[in-house]
C-alpha cells in the first residue's frame, strides 16, 4: 500500500503546527523511522492575521494561503491539514485552489464526538471570536442534533485574552492563559455542557483533560488521528470499491 504524503498549511501559528505534527508522530502506529508517514509542512508565519481582515483591520489572507496549498500541491502532498481553526473560515476559497483534498477539522471533530459519546447532546466550545461568529462548529453540531454552547461575553473575553494577550499563547505564555481558559471551561461546564472543544489550536497546547471534569475534546488531536487514518487506509478503501 502506498502512503499518502500529508501537507501541512502551517505557520498559524507556529507553535500550533509543531503541536500538530508532534500528534501525527506520536499517534502513527510506527516502530521505525521508516514506518513514520511523510509529512511536507510550509511554516507560512507570513500569511496575514485571519481574524483582523473579517473586522477589517488588515490585508486578506486568502491569496498566502493559497499559494501555500499549491506550493504543498506541487512538493507532492496528497491531501492537506490545516492546524488553525480560525483559517477554516476561508477553506472553500483555499480548496478551490487545489486538486488534492483538505480535511476539515470541524468534521472531523465533531464526527469523533458522535462515535465516542453518542448519547452526548450539549457541547461548549473555547474558540477564537472569529471561529464562533462564523459558526464553523455550530453548522457541523446543528446538522447532527447536537447543541454547542459558547461562553458568554466576560467568559469569552478570557479566552481571547489567552490567545493574542502579549502575556497570551501565541506570545508564548502559558501560565495565565491556562488560568483564564480553565475560568471560561467551568463556566461552559456549569452552563450544562457534557463535554468541551479545544476550538483553538492554541488551546491544548496549555489545557488537557485533567483540567476539567467533562471529557475534552482536542481538535488538533482528532485532525491528527484522521490525518493518519486518510495517509494509511484511505486508498485501500478507493482501490476495493
């Protein structure tokens, strides 16, 4: 069987595209170097701020994005993952600029949710304003009957500020940034949600399950896993039907 070859649309930001391509190695069923999967990644810390051009403040990071989609494309990447949730806002604009598939990390996620917890009907979500004003996961949840509850505006806030504060994540803080995201995970939790999405790639990169008392759900983790069962199986399946 030959494997697929994964590209990674990375560099937003970075620290979330190594956090990706460490699951991809750590979760690959691997007892050789040779067992690994190939993985092409293009660290584009250049790609303009995702969130800033939806308000307005800044240039379109559509034409980067695709750009590093081709050019993975072209380096022989067989499909493509993006570690930002944010940037799927654009991921029709960035697929059309390609032949070869991007996975969608809202999918994927949500999919996972359904076959491990099936009787799980309420959902919180920690994400980046852009990522909840877009309702990327709430269209995934709405079409399989589930409920996703988001923070409110204080709680909201916290999560922002654990994100882009200059004391922030992407800054390369991750002391207060785990207090402030713990803060808007129990408020979820005492709202009635069963379980919660890291919406931000961000996100696990401080927080883990032993932070909160509902199962927690890494979408990076869950792209990752798929990343690894579409390099490995997926042309099997195409091949036997």
């Amino acid at each position: 069987m030959r494997q697929k070859t994964i590209g990674i649309i990375g560099g937003m930001g970075p620290a979330a595209t190594v956090d990706l391509f460490q699951k991809i190695i750590t979760l690959t069923p691997a007892r050789s170097d040779q067992d690994h999967l190939h993985i092409l990644i293009d660290n584009n810390t250049g790609i303009p701020d995702r969130a800033a051009y939806l308000r307005g403040e800044g240039p379109s990071p559509v034409p980067s994005m695709q750009e590093t989609a081709r050019r993975l494309e072209r380096m022989g990447a067989d499909f493509l993952v993006m570690p930002c949730n944010t940037a799927h806002v654009y991921l029709d604009e960035i697929q059309r600029a390609v032949w070869i598939p991007i996975l969608n990390m809202m999918e994927e996620t949500t999919q996972e949710i359904i076959r491990r917890y099936p009787d799980m009907k309420t959902i919180g979500l920690l994400a980046t304003e852009t990522t909840v004003n877009n309702r990327l996961y709430h269209e995934q949840m709405e079409e399989r009957g589930l409920e996703l509850i988001v923070p409110d505006k204080e709680h909201q806030q916290l999560v922002t500020r654990a994100i882009y504060e200059p004391e922030g994540i992407k800054a390369g803080y991750y002391e207060k940034p785990k207090k402030w995201l713990t803060q808007a995970a129990n408020h979820l939790v005492s709202q009635g949600a069963e379980g919660i999405i890291l919406g931000c790639t961000e996100i696990p990169l401080v927080i883990s399950e032993s932070d909160c008392e509902v199962p927690i759900f890494d979408a990076t983790a869950l792209l990752a896993k798929r990343a690894i069962r579409f390099a490995l199986v997926e042309e099997d399946r195409q091949s036997e039907g």
